[in-house]
C-alpha cells in the first residue's frame, strides 16, 4: 500500500501571489497481484492572514512547502483519518473488482 498527497490547486493573490487556500488529494494504492486499485480523499485548506515575514512568493513554491503549510494547518488526526479513509476507498474498490455483484452482457451472446 502506497500514500501519496498531491497539490492539485492554489488559490492566491494576483497582486501579491499569496496563496490563501489550496485543495489536496489524498491517493492510497493498493495491489494485489497485477491488479492495482486507487482511493482518493480531499481536502481543501485556508490560510487566513496576511502574508507573514517567511512569505514564499508563488512561482517559488513548492509542493512540498505547500503540503508542510497543509499538514500544520490540518494536523496529525485529520491527515490519518484522511489518509485511512483513501486507504479504505482503495482496499472496497480492490473488493469490489475481485468480487464483482454485477455483470453485464445478454445470455445469447457467450
């Protein structure tokens, strides 16, 4: 099983480039044999203020400076309930093509 945050928007400022919100996904893998299967969860983040005095202009960022600023904001307990709650997506769809409830086709065509 794999965890992986990814930065997939950042609203800022134009006059300034001050990023004050950011969506995040939160992607878990999980496989079994060739089989790999995918769970997302999502968080969007405020960053109420004003630019403070560490202020990183927005073409300098990283994602990695952006993911830090999330996971202080959110803390520990919200980052593994979002993370478990991906996992769990990814281990249902991996049940869920395994075990298929439904088929589809018509009985004269084999």
């Amino acid at each position: 099983m794999d965890v992986e945050w990814i930065v997939v928007n950042a609203k800022r400022m134009v006059n300034t480039g001050y990023v004050f919100e950011t969506t995040v996904h939160c992607v878990a893998t999980v496989t079994s044999g060739e089989i790999v299967m995918k769970g997302t969860t999502s968080i969007s983040v405020d960053f109420p203020g004003v630019p403070g005095p560490d202020f990183i202009p927005y073409n300098d960022l990283t994602q990695a400076e952006i993911l830090d600023w999330v996971f202080n904001t959110i803390g520990e307990t919200t980052k593994l309930t979002k993370e478990e709650g991906a996992v769990t997506l990814a281990n249902a769809n991996l049940n869920a093509f395994l075990t298929p409830t439904t088929e589809n086709g018509v009985p004269w065509i084999v």
